[in-house]
C-alpha cells in the first residue's frame, strides 16, 4: 500500500 | 483527520510553546538539551521540504510552518540570546550516535528510493530518538524543573496519540505504514520511564527528581 497517506500527517 | 491525530497536533503544539514559553519568562534555558532542540530543528526541516512540493491543506501547512518556525526559535533562544544559561556540561550525549544509525537505516528501510522519500524517512527514525540526549541530561542532573516535565509530558504523548491514529485510520481506511508505527511505537517507549515518573511525582504536586 502507498505511504501517501501518511504525508498529510505532521 | 480524526480526535486522536487533532490530540496528537495540538499535544504536539502546545509542547512547542510551552518550551519557547519557559525559556523566555525564566529568561534561561536551564536543564534543556540544545542537543535534542537541535535533532528536532534538523527533524522539521528534512521532513518539511514538501512544503514547497506538495500542498495538503491549509492546516497542515500552517502547522508545518509553526513547528518551523518555533524550533528555529528555539535553537535562537538557546545558543544565542540565553546562551551563557545553555548548562552544556551535563548536555553529553553524542548525537553522531542517534544521527548516523537514522541516516543508515532511512537508506535500508525506505518506501521509494527518492531523495526527498529518503528525507522523510530520515526524520521519521530521527525523532523517534531525538529525545534521548533530553531524557540523557534529565537523569544527569536526576532532577527537572516542573514546566519542563510538562513539556516531555507533552511532547511524549503526542507520538502516543498519533498510535492510536494510527490504530483509528487503520479500521476506518485500511491504512498502514510500518515506518512510521515501529519508529512512533520506540518513540513512545522512550518516554516510558518519564510517564511514570510524571504521573507518580509531578501530578501529585512533586518536583520531578530522580531516586
């Protein structure tokens, strides 16, 4: 599964 | 986002102020690490280059900028307005220790092999020990002032928080990073030791001081 996600997490 | 991440930020925001707070009514940063300040300046500014690259919300990148900002503050603050405050005696922690490991590891275990991923994933391992040299100096001296305990208090359930995200956004999205929850699930293990104490000593009115 793709990290994206946790790039709009700070 | 949902209630344990918003915890989590502002957890995380107030932990910020609080320190930028302390440092500048007691005119000292007296018993703060300029070392762990330093790791997280370095922590902020490798994992917040996409600011310039990709645009998630205005909240975010607020935040971004404020956690930027305050920790550059703060390193400004300590090595040179309070400078002759900074007690570097007891702040030994060679940082080359936590630095070098992070950079090695964020090349071994990373999801894509891009300099900016490579980046992120650095400052994803980096701050999960970035306290050390703090927690170091704490039992150093064996004491901490009270609104430093706060701090750490602070500071240490942000990342706890962000498990429970974590857990949340899994059930809800069927997402998961295992990155991020191991290196979030030693940072939160670090500040174990200092929970306890926390709760035991200061909650009860107790200056934070070391058997």
């Amino acid at each position: 599964k793709s990290n994206q996600l946790t790039k709009d997490e700070l | 986002m949902n209630i344990f991440r918003l915890c989590g930020d502002l957890s995380h925001l107030l932990a910020i102020l609080l320190l930028l707070f302390k440092i500048w009514k007691t005119r000292s940063c007296a018993g703060i690490s300029g070392k762990t300040q330093l790791l997280f300046t370095i922590v902020y500014t490798a994992r917040y280059l996409d600011l310039f690259t990709s645009f998630v919300s205005v909240y975010n990148s607020v935040m971004k900028i404020v956690f930027l900002t305050a920790s550059y503050g703060t390193l400004y603050l300590m090595f040179y307005k309070f400078k002759p405050t900074y007690d570097h005696n007891h702040d030994s922690f060679r940082i080359l220790y936590l630095i070098v490991p992070a950079l090695v590891l964020s090349f071994i275990i990373v999801h894509v092999y891009t300099v900016m991923e490579i980046l992120w994933t650095f400052s994803i391992y980096l701050e999960a020990v970035a306290i050390m040299p703090q927690l170091f100096m704490v039992s150093r001296t064996g004491e901490a002032e009270t609104i430093t305990s706060h701090y750490l208090f602070a500071l240490g359930s942000y990342r706890a928080l962000y498990i429970l995200n974590w857990i949340y956004r899994y059930y809800t999205e069927d997402f998961l990073d295992w990155i991020t929850i191991m290196a979030g699930i030693v940072q939160t293990i670090l500040y174990c030791d200092f929970f306890y104490l926390y709760i035991t000593k200061v909650l009860k009115g107790k200056r934070l001081s070391l058997p």
